[in-house]
C-alpha cells in the first residue's frame, strides 16, 4: 500500500526516538476522493490509535493508517531526499484525489482515473485541468479543458502531443482519438 524509502524509514526512526516509547507515525489524507486532497505525516502516540486503523510495519516503527484514507494511499511513496537546498520529505499518493479503479471498471472510469491521478496534476502547475465530458460510440474521449488552460494557445499541443499519445497508449483498441470540446476565449483567467 505506502512504499517508504530506507532514507525515509531512517529519518523516522530517528525523528520516533525523540518521542514517547511507542510512538508511531500516521499517515493520512485530508479530503480523500476531491480535487482538495491532501497527504500528511504526523506522530501517533499509541493512545491516539483506533481500533480499526490499519498497521503497516517497518524496521522501528508502524505507519498507522485510518480505514478512510486507506483506498485513497494505494501506491503512496515517501521519500526523504537531501541535496545541496537542505533536506525534504515527499509524500506522493497518485490516488488520493480519486481512488484507483478497478482494471474492468468502465472505460470513462477509467479514463476519468488517468486524467485525474496523472495528467491534471501536471496541469495544474499551470492552473489548468481536464475533465472527461463522454466517450462516443466510435471510441472518442471529448475533453473540456478548464482554468489556466482556458486561452492557452498550447492547448492543442497538450492536447495532442501529451494527453491523446498517453490516452490511446493506455487504452490501446479502446480508444480511438482525444477530442476537446472547449470553447477557447482569451480572458482574464487566461495564460498568454
């Protein structure tokens, strides 16, 4: 369920033995399932555990996780990188804004999942997003492109060069082309 770095677990073993004996770490999201997820790591002191958490042990220490967020951090990975700007730990949990959806779900399911965990998050570093508005019979993903890619005269790049080329890589026979249905009007929310 949550990959944790040996770089990682080792800093968390070090940040627990400044703790209370059986103190733990929780992981969470805040938000499961909406486009305001967010991921975090607190301590878990052993009277702040539930019954029904889950326990995922590691060398030194469990990750607890509450029965809420544990669809949402299917393939979570934390990490703990150094470099010359200081140290970070990341949390990355492609699933907490939408759970993971079965291989034989539908295919706008599907295709809503991959959209979701995978392309709008790259969009919105730019203050962009994409939703799924429907799949034709003949195979078609129609797309309505929202925010900072409202206006963008890279929309079709994007569209075309990024999306589609993942899309129909994913969903090969399934899908047949990528469409957008936006209506691109320059305004004040857009990027020039």
């Amino acid at each position: 369920m949550i990959t944790i770095s040996e770089t990682a677990q080792g800093h968390f073993r070090k940040l627990l033995s400044q703790q209370p004996e059986g103190t733990n770490i929780r992981v969470f999201v805040v938000n499961p399932g909406t486009p305001n997820a967010e991921c975090g790591v607190s301590y878990c002191p052993p009277d702040a555990v539930d019954p029904d958490d889950m326990h995922l042990p590691f060398e030194g220490f469990e990750a607890i996780v509450d029965q809420q967020s544990a669809p949402f951090l299917d393939a979570a990975e934390i990490d703990f990188v150094s470099d010359q700007m200081g140290s970070q730990l990341t949390l990355k949990a492609p699933n907490a804004k939408m759970a993971k959806v079965p291989d034989n779900a539908p295919l706008a399911d599907r295709v809503e999942y991959v959209l979701q965990s995978q392309i709008n998050p790259g969009l919105a570093s730019h203050g962009g997003k994409v939703v799924l508005t429907e799949i034709t019979p003949d195979g078609l993903a129609i797309l309505q492109f929202g925010g900072g890619c409202n206006g963008c005269s890279m929309v079709d790049v994007t569209l075309k060069e990024g999306i589609e080329k993942q899309l129909l890589e994913l969903f090969p026979g399934e899908l047949t082309g990528v469409r957008d249905a936006t209506e691109h009007q320059r305004g004040e929310h857009s990027y020039y």
